[in-house]
C-alpha cells in the first residue's frame, strides 16, 4: 500500500514531506485538504488525524503521524539510511551537536520569522485578518536577518548548514526561501554571497525541481 499524505501543496509543511518522499524515491498518494475551505479544523480530522487542526499527516500502513519534520525523520529512519539525509546525526560527537544546533536555529529562529512575516504580509490579508502588525514585521525582519547573518557566516565554512553534506536542515528551508521574493525581500540572499550559492546548490536539486515543475 502507497504511502498516503493528507494535506496541500500549497502548504509549506506538505512541501517538506513529498521532497523527502521524492529524494527517497518513495511512491505516495496526496489526499488533498483544503485549508480555504477549513476541512483540517473539521471535527473529525481533528479527532482522527492532527489534534490541532494542521496539515500534514502521513499515513504508512499501521502508523499514523502528524507534523512535518516528525514526518521527515520518520521516512528517512525507515526507508532512507542509506541516502544520507540524517547522516550528520549518527556521527561524532561535534558533527551530532552541529546537526542539533542547525536543527534548533531552523525551527526556533527561521521559520517562525519567514512565516510570521508571511502571515502578516501576505496570508492575514487573504485570511481577512486585517492589515499587517507593523510592530510585528519589524521583530521578524531583525530576527530573520540575523538568522541570514549567521547562515552566512556558518556556510563560509561548510557547504550546506549542518554539515559539507545535504541533510534535511537544508531541506526544510527550501519551502520558504521563495517567499522572500513575494515579500519583496530578494536582497536577503543575494547580498549574502555565501547563503546564495548555498541556495543555488540546494534549490538545484532533482526533488525540489520535480516538486516545482
């Protein structure tokens, strides 16, 4: 039985789990839910599929999970050893404590900063939310530029954030990097040298081309 996703391409979070699904190589099946319609905070999907009403879940045959990065590690624990993916988390010592320190960067620092400033910008708008918290914009613009400042600094050392190797910290940023052209924040990349060729290696790969053909 193919592995079953519910959720959107249009979500961030999904994006993440069908890349690590592509560069596994794994068949799956998306079970589209859509969020303009609010079917994730139905009462039975709530119930039976993600308690807090978000996308995505994956089914695999007797296991049920619901978020993203739970689910990344999950298929490459199970059908992905060998692919290197995580590869930086079963090392030394230092490589372990560098993967983790990626790991907590990405999820404490970058992505609540893109993603609040894509809320504020762009989804509270089309939400019908009202106009964007100026206060707010400016907290995630300072966070998400010394993010950038640290990226740039970590890839004059390494090619990717973890580690010389494409790992799934890489990957989980790959759905938000986009945005900052539609927020008009381009120069966030291209006036990092490092952070750009960075993206140009990352972006380059076969799974996020197929994902956005």
């Amino acid at each position: 039985m193919a592995i079953k996703v519910y959720g959107s391409m249009l979500s961030t979070c999904t994006q993440r789990v069908v890349s690590v699904l592509i560069e596994l190589g794994l068949d799956y099946e998306l079970s589209e839910v859509n969020m303009q319609k609010g079917e994730q905070k139905a009462p039975d999907y709530i119930k039976d599929f993600h308690p807090f009403g978000r996308i995505p879940v994956l089914d695999d045959g007797e296991i049920r999970l619901f978020e993203s990065r739970a689910i990344c590690q999950y298929l490459v624990a199970k059908y992905g050893k060998q692919h290197g993916l995580d590869a930086a988390r079963h090392g030394s010592a230092a490589e372990i404590g560098t993967y983790e320190q990626a790991a907590s960067v990405e999820f404490s620092y970058f992505d609540p900063s893109i993603s609040g400033l894509a809320y504020e910008n762009i989804f509270k708008k089309f939400m019908r939310r009202g106009d964007a918290d100026a206060d707010a914009v400016a907290a995630h613009r300072a966070t998400l530029s010394d993010t950038l400042d640290h990226y740039e600094r970590v890839l004059a050392t390494r090619q990717y954030l973890a580690s010389n190797d494409f790992s799934l910290i890489d990957l989980y940023h790959l759905p938000w990097i986009p945005f900052l052209s539609k927020l008009g924040l381009e120069g966030e990349i291209s006036s990092r040298p490092n952070l750009e060729a960075w993206w140009k290696r990352a972006s380059s790969r076969p799974s996020w081309q197929q994902l956005n053909k």
